[in-house]
C-alpha cells in the first residue's frame, strides 16, 4: 500500500469512525441519568466481544498460546479502552454535555504531547498551528460563537473523569503500535475487549448490588445491541487499522470531525438547524485539519493486518 492509498484509506476509515463516535456522544448523553454507567459500558463491551467470537473461533486454539505471551499489551489496551469509556460514563452523571464535549476536544492536543513526549513524534510549528486552529473551531462551535461564554463555565468532578478518560483514550492511541503483527484487528481486538471487560466485572457486580441493576427493556436492548455493533466493533475495529496507517498523532485529528458530525445529526434526528457558527466552525477544523495533517506519515508505521 503507498502513501497516497493510506492516506485516502487512512481518511475515510476515520471519518467514519468520528461519526459514529459522535453518534454515541449522542446517545451516551442522553441515557447518561437513566443507566448505571458500568452496566451500559459492560453489556455493550461483551455483547461487542461477541459479535467478534464467530470472526476468531476458527482460530481460537491456535490464538489462545498467543494471546498469553502478549497478555501484558493486551490487557493493557483492554484496561485503557473498556475502563475509559465507563470512566467518561461515570463523568457525565456529574458534568454538563457541554463541559464534556470541551475536554474531549482536548484529546487530539493531549495524543500529540504524548507522542512527543514518549514517542519522540515531533510536530513542526505550521502543524502545532493547525492542530490549535482546529481546537479553536471546535470551541466556536460547542460555545454557539459566543466567546464569553467560557466565563459561565464551572467544573466539577466530572470534569476531572472526563479529563482523565480522554488521556486513557490517547495513551490507548499510542499504544496500538505495539500490538504485535501476527494478530489481525479483528484478533486483537476481540482479546483486548475480552480482557477489559473482565477488569470491569467487579466494578460492574458491585454497582449492581449497591447502586442500581442494568434496566432490561426493548429500548435499553436497542441502545446496547447498536453501540456494540457500531461504536464497540465497528468504530474500534476502524480506529485501530487507521491508527495503525497513519500513526496515533495524525489520527486524532479525526476527532476534530465530532462536533461537526454531532451538528448534522442533530439537524436531521433532532430538526435544528444550520447556524453560521457552525459554518466558520467547520472551515476553522477544516483549515486546522488540513495544516496538521500535511506532514508525511512516519516510515516506522506498518498496515495492519485486516479481518
């Protein structure tokens, strides 16, 4: 695959993957008071963990040896991806919609500091410039253009697990260099969602003895069975090999797409519509976007291995 293939490869699996995140902001925040958070994070992890056992059961005597002499990777990534995820839960409990969509802007400036910092990735000053011009937009659109509303602006301790879920999900993104390429996405995702849903079983038995039990209705069933398909296999599978084309730096710029995607959704599910800040909001991205992604793709990154 050359450059040009990954990168229009690289681009289309991630935009596309930002859209169904976007999606499940969506639909995360609006079950964010009605579920318990380690219950909607649990089923949708290992109902997504199975709708991957009939891609790898063929091969699952052969893959279990392994799995066990990479565990530490994959457990990691499992701890990362499964306890972020229910972390962001837990913050939205206590946080605004707002408050949360702000810090989670934060996570492609936080993946490029730690690609610096541990990867020694550096960014020349035109890409710093894009990738805060791209943050700059993305504060235009959540803030409704109105800049002095960052003075209304309280946090709380929901901010603080939020915050704290956003470097899980870039540390995550750094890290899935390292995942060995004997395995194939599908391989290795379905052993770091397994793992990491078994780290979240305590957490999940203890809230639903103490706190609440996970509601089994025909919506609640709907919510879960679509975010495990779409957003805990889909989304991951997708993330992953772009990650894997284009390195963890260059692929968080995707993220910036979010509010923009989040805008057009609520326009055709919700009827708003289209106002001019999300018009200057979305060249803003755009043109951020665009200055930080001109570098060339590191030599040191290889394709994965698809399904």
């Amino acid at each position: 695959m050359n450059i040009s293939d990954k990168n229009a490869f690289a681009a289309l699996v991630l935009s596309l993957t930002s859209l169904l995140y976007a999606a499940n902001h969506v639909l995360g925040r609006a079950f964010a008071l009605e579920l318990p958070p380690a219950g909607l994070s649990f089923w949708r992890w290992i109902i997504g963990a199975l709708i991957l056992l009939p891609l790898v059961a063929p091969r699952l005597g052969a893959l279990l040896p392994r799995y066990r002499n990479h565990w530490q990777i994959l457990t990691l990534l499992g701890f990362l991806i499964v306890g972020s995820t229910t972390l962001i839960l837990y913050g939205l409990q206590f946080t605004t919609a707002t408050n949360a969509s702000l810090i989670n802007a934060s996570q492609p400036t936080i993946t490029a500091l730690l690609c610096w910092l541990f990867l020694r990735e550096k960014l020349h000053g035109i890409q710093w410039l894009g990738l805060f011009g791209a943050f700059a937009g993305i504060i235009l659109i959540l803030l409704r253009g109105e800049w002095l509303g960052l003075q209304a602006l309280s946090f709380n301790a929901g901010d603080l697990m939020v915050l704290v879920a956003i470097f899980g999900f870039a540390t995550y993104g750094i890290n899935i260099r390292r995942i060995p390429q004997e395995f194939t996405v599908t391989e290795s995702l379905f052993a770091v969602i397994s793992l990491g849903v078994i780290l979240l079983t305590p957490l999940y038995l203890a809230e639903s003895i103490l706190h609440k039990p996970m509601p089994v209705t025909a919506q609640v069933i709907t919510l879960v069975l679509s975010l495990a398909l779409f957003v805990s296999v889909l989304a991951m599978v997708m993330w992953t090999m772009g990650t894997q084309l284009i390195g963890a730096n260059r692929a968080a710029m995707y993220l910036n797409l979010l509010p923009i995607f989040g805008a057009v959704l609520a326009v055709v599910f919700l009827g708003e519509t289209i106002e001019l800040f999300h018009v200057l909001g979305g060249i803003t991205i755009g043109v951020g976007m665009w200055l930080s992604l001109r570098s060339p793709i590191p030599e040191s990154i290889r394709p994965p291995s698809l399904p």
